[in-house]
C-alpha cells in the first residue's frame, strides 16, 4: 500500500519541482550586458501603446506597471533582453 501511495505522489513532486525551477530561471538566459535600460523597456512598451508608471529589473526579469489603451492597470513581466512580454498580470 505505501508503495503505490509513493508511486503516486511521485509524478506530483516531479511537476512541481520542474514548475519550481522554471519560475527561478527568470524571464531571460541572455547576460546582462544585452538587457535593455529600463528607459529602454519604457519606451519599447509605449510605442506599443501602453502608458508605464514604473519599469524595474529583479532576478532576471523586467516587471513594468502600466495601463492598456482601453485603461486597464496591468503588470507586465518583460524578457529585458528584448523587451518582449512573457507575462501579464491584469
């Protein structure tokens, strides 16, 4: 019996660990000498429309607050190498 109960739980950490992971590798694998400034970032994400409040640079990945064009707060998560958005929190 606790051998099937361990056989079960095993696929659950495995996911987890691999999602636990992902979330430490950050938004980009480039070095810091390609990140862009966070004037930079800015400036990629107006031309794009968004209104920016404040862009910061933690752990690898550039977090920007913003609004939409339709007036929506949102917190963007930006790869600072390239200023994509990997993440959008609305």
């Amino acid at each position: 019996m606790r051998t099937l109960f361990f056989a079960a739980l095993l696929p659950v950490l495995a996911v987890g660990w691999a999602a636990y992971a992902k979330d430490d590798e950050g938004c980009t694998r480039a070095p810091k000498e390609q990140w862009l400034s966070t004037e930079q970032l800015k400036a990629k994400l107006t031309e794009q429309g968004f209104t920016v409040s404040k862009v910061e640079i933690e752990d690898g990945c550039a977090e920007a607050d913003a609004k939409a064009k339709d007036g929506k707060e949102t917190e963007l998560h930006l790869d600072p190498a390239t200023g994509n958005v990997v993440e959008n929190d609305d």
